[in-house]
C-alpha cells in the first residue's frame, strides 16, 4: 500500500512538471504565431 501511494505521487510531481514543460514551449510558440500572423500579406 506504501508502495502505491509513492508511485501516485511521482506520477503526479512528473505531470505537474510535464504541464510545466508544455507551459514553456507554448508561450515562444503564441508569440512567434501572433508574429506570422500579423505580419501584412498574410491575411490576404
């Protein structure tokens, strides 16, 4: 039952730090799309 409840933790801490990952790589990634496409020409 010890055993368990330590393997639940982990895999929420490395969710936890997966989400914070993806977090991270989303934010460069709405800019540099906002970027593209405000740029004129694109929307044409």
């Amino acid at each position: 039952m010890q055993n368990f409840d330590g393997e639940k933790r982990e895999r929420r801490e490395l969710m936890s730090s997966r989400s914070k990952l993806r977090t991270l790589f989303s934010i460069p990634t709405l800019l540099v799309a906002m970027k593209v496409f405000s740029e004129p020409g694109v929307l044409q």
